[in-house]
C-alpha cells in the first residue's frame, strides 16, 4: 500500500509522530497557526506577533452551506467526473486519502479529500488553491507530482497526486536503525537536489523532514526518493506568517519569529541528516524543551553514536544547523558541494547518487547554476565597492572592493561598520541607515575622501533597501560607493 506523511502536529502537546501516513500534503497548517504557538512558552522571550495569511491570486470557489456539506466517499463514487474511488489508503488531520484511478485512462493516483469542516473556511479554501497551482507546477524527479485539484458539489475539496509505493524514511528508521553512511547520504543528496530545484524558482518548502521524504520502490530496486508535503511553501520568501512547522526541526529564528527562509530549510536538511545517520532525533522532550534546545545548544555530534563516522559529516551538521542563519551554507549548492565531497571520501560516486535525469533539466540546472556563480563573480570582482547589512551596521556581504576601501582583512563575516573608519567620513551613517530600513526608501549622500596628500575625492554613497522578497537580505540594506572626481 503507498503512504506518506501527513502528520498534522497538535502544537499545544508533544505527540507521538506515528501512525496514519498518507500521500498527500497537508495545505491548511500554515493557516492554522496564524498565532505563534511559541507564545509565553520560553520564559523571558517575547513571543512572535501572528498575521493574516497572504493568498496571492487565489480564486476560491463559492462556499457551500451547512446543509450542503459533503458526504464520504466509498468504493466505486465518482470524483470530479473523472475519479473512480477503489479504496481507503490513510485518513490524518486534513482528511482521508484514497486510492483512485482515472475513469478514461485507467491509471491509478492517490486523491486527497479536506476535512469539510476544514473545506468551508474561506481562508483554508483560499490557501488550497494557491498551494494546488503552486506545488502541481513543480516537476522533478525527487518531488512527488501534483497532477490534479478542484472541487466536486458533492464531496468538496480534492487533490490527486502520482500514487507512490514504499515508506517514508521517518517509517523506515522506526523499524530498521539507523542508515548506513552511503544510503544516508544517497538519501540526503536527492533530498538536497529537491531542495536547491524549489529554491531556484524562489519557493520554500518550510517542512523538511523525514517523515515527508518517501523511498519508492521500483521494480530495479534503485533507491528514489521523493520530497513530499508542501502544505508549508511559501511563494515569497520575505513574509512573515507567524511560525509554523515540526517542532523537531525547527530553526532558532523561527522559533523566535523570523521569516522562512532557504536558510531555514537548510536548518532542517540538517537535522535530517543526524536523524539518517543516528537514528535519533538530537534534541527531544516537551514542545518547549524542544525548541529550548533549539535555541541554546548544538546539535550533538553524530559521530559521538556512530563512531566509525568521518567527522566531515560532524561538520557538515554543525555547519547546516548553526544558531545563526549566516553561519550556515549560504544555499543549498553549498551544502550539496560538501556532501559531494564526503561521499567521495567513502568512495561514492555523486554522479550515480545525482539520478539520471532528462537532458533538458540537466541543462536547465547547470544554466541556473552558472547565472548563481556569475552573479557572485561580478560582485566580488566589480571595481566599486559594494555591500548589504543590517540596519544597525552589521555586514552580511561586502565585495573585495569595499573590504579594501574600509581597510578590513579577511572577509566580511562579524564585521561591524562602526568598527571601521567609514562613520568618520559619513557621521549620518547610521541614521541614514535607520532611515532607510523605515521608509524603503533610497538615499544619496556625498562624502569626501581624503587619499594622502592635498588629494581630496568627492564620493557618492547610495543606501538602498533590499528587496522585500529577497532570500536572506529582505529588510537589510544595499551600500554602493562611486567616487565622482577629485576636488583639490
């Protein structure tokens, strides 16, 4: 029988993460949780602030009465027109999923009917749709499709999705132990690919786990792996939704009420990786135990239960689930280029781990790969100095152009302006800075630098704000630096 996860979390309790899997993904948890469940529960935080949910271009159909509420399914009902109903494959928090196959073509899919008390709240109906069109346009080999959704008059709100068989990995490590280090990491890198493909079209997943990744078994017997539930994506990367997610694998800044972010799905990928190679959660207890831990220790060393494991695999780990965001891998290539590195020390070849796809994806990733790595290389490398931070002053990425202009070695990692000489040629630095986090407004100001001699320089300094649906700089600041002629 195909499963998958749905796992609708009770966030007020700690529950037990077993039992009912089913193939679908659950579309309501980022609206249920308009309010932070972290509220009052870490003594001496402030909890996060909810908001209303965003739906973009959502077009819900009219919402049915309480009279007109739909009824079961059962085995030979007809749903959508073109659904013939052949059995029950799960039930969870969202509603029942069935096994279905098309009325014309015969084919099996796996169909997912919402909870009608669910179906009728307008904004759950809302959230629906935008996360139907959103995940049934993604395409790649590690994502399990979408392939149908819509609304029947008498059973409601239905998705159809390609009917997988096998286990979730979160099933697999309950009955079997841990991974051996090759198949975690085989497992792992077709993770991390779903992952970086998502990231590309500037989508986040907001939910990786094990239990929404499914090993399918095919008739070679080749280990496929396929991301599932995107019923925590988020289409704009810089909103703020409240907090939502598995406690397990939650992010230090989104327990404290920071956007998703890739940084954050990384966070996850990393946990994930101690989980296939221990299999053991590395922090575990009570809700609020939980996300203490988040907040306040590292991740355990993997080796540390696992002692015949590398210690690359360790850093790999320490590095994806640092507290802080920056500290991370910057993106998912990133953390794909240290595990390739690692599985080359055991003897893997990450061309077979990377499964054979079609030449156009091919060509696709390489493209976007090669337009990520020119835009790095034009911004290390571009003659002007150039740089993000923070509105207080903290740099998160500087050109070797504006290290060299401020006089700092090393690259731009903890570096503070005020430590620099830069307030001393620009006393509004820091107001201005504080200006434009308010109004996302540009500023232009004129300094005056003095190289050496009589020789004074006239400078522009531009301070703009990032764009708001940035990845990792959304509400930081652009500093550009031009000098414009000599004054004297």
């Amino acid at each position: 029988m195909a499963t998958t996860s749905d796992s609708d979390l009770d966030v007020g309790e700690p529950v037990e993460r077993e039992g009912h899997e089913t193939l679908l993904p659950s579309v309501t948890r980022s609206v249920l949780s308009t309010k932070s469940y972290v509220a009052s529960e870490l003594e001496g935080r402030p909890s996060a602030h909810g908001s209303q949910v965003e739906v973009g271009d959502a077009e819900p159909l009219p919402l049915p009465g309480v009279d007109d509420r739909p009824r079961g399914a059962k085995n030979g009902d007809l749903i959508g027109g073109r659904y013939v109903v052949d059995g029950q494959l799960g039930r969870g928090g969202m509603g029942r999923v069935l096994r279905v196959r098309h009325q014309a073509l015969g084919k099996p899919f796996a169909l997912k009917l919402i909870k009608s008390a669910l179906a009728i709240n307008p904004r759950i109906r809302e959230l629906f749709y935008r996360e139907a069109r959103l995940a049934s346009a993604l395409s790649h080999d590690n994502i399990c499709s979408i392939v149908d959704f819509g609304q029947d008059e008498s059973f409601g709100l239905f998705m159809v999705m390609e009917l997988l068989e096998g286990q979730t990995v979160h099933a697999k490590l309950r009955h079997s132990g841990p991974m051996n280090p090759k198949v975690a990491c085989d497992v792992m890198w077709q993770v991390a690919d779903a992952a970086r493909f998502i990231h590309s079209r500037q989508i986040l997943h907001g939910d990786i786990k094990t239990e929404n990744i499914f090993l399918v078994r095919t008739p070679a017997q080749r280990r496929i792996v396929k991301l599932l539930d995107f019923g925590l994506s988020r289409a704009d990367l810089g909103r703020t939704d409240g907090v939502d997610g598995t406690p397990e694998y939650l992010a230090p800044e989104r327990i404290d009420g920071a956007p998703a972010s890739q940084a954050s799905d990384i966070y996850a990928m990393g946990i994930v990786f101690y989980e296939l190679l221990t299999g053991k959660m590395p922090f575990v207890g009570h809700m609020k135990d939980v996300f203490k831990q988040h907040l306040e220790k590292r991740v355990p060393r993997a080796s540390k239960l696992v002692p015949e494991l590398d210690e690359r695999a360790d850093e790999i780990i320490a590095r994806a689930t640092a507290k802080d965001p920056a500290e991370r891998h910057p993106d998912v290539s990133t953390f794909m280029y240290e595990l390739r590195t690692f599985m080359q020390m055991l003897g893997m070849d990450q061309g077979g781990a990377r499964r054979r796809v079609g030449g156009d994806v091919a060509r696709e990733r390489r493209e976007h790969d090669h337009r990520v790595k020119a835009a790095a290389e034009v911004f290390e490398h571009v003659p002007i100095p150039m740089a993000c931070c923070d509105p207080s002053g903290r740099v998160r990425a500087a050109n070797h152009a504006f290290l060299q202009f401020i006089g700092a070695a090393g690259g731009a990692g903890g570096l503070q302006l005020r430590d620099t000489a830069l307030p001393d040629v620009f006393p509004s630095l820091f107001d201005d800075l504080q200006q434009v986090a308010a109004t996302r407004r540009s500023l232009k100001r004129v300094i005056y630098l003095n190289e050496g001699g009589d020789r004074v320089v006239e400078a522009a300094v531009v301070l703009a704000s990032a764009n708001a649906g940035a990845e990792v700089t959304a509400g930081e600041i652009h500093i550009v630096i031009h000098p414009l002629r000599a004054v004297s």
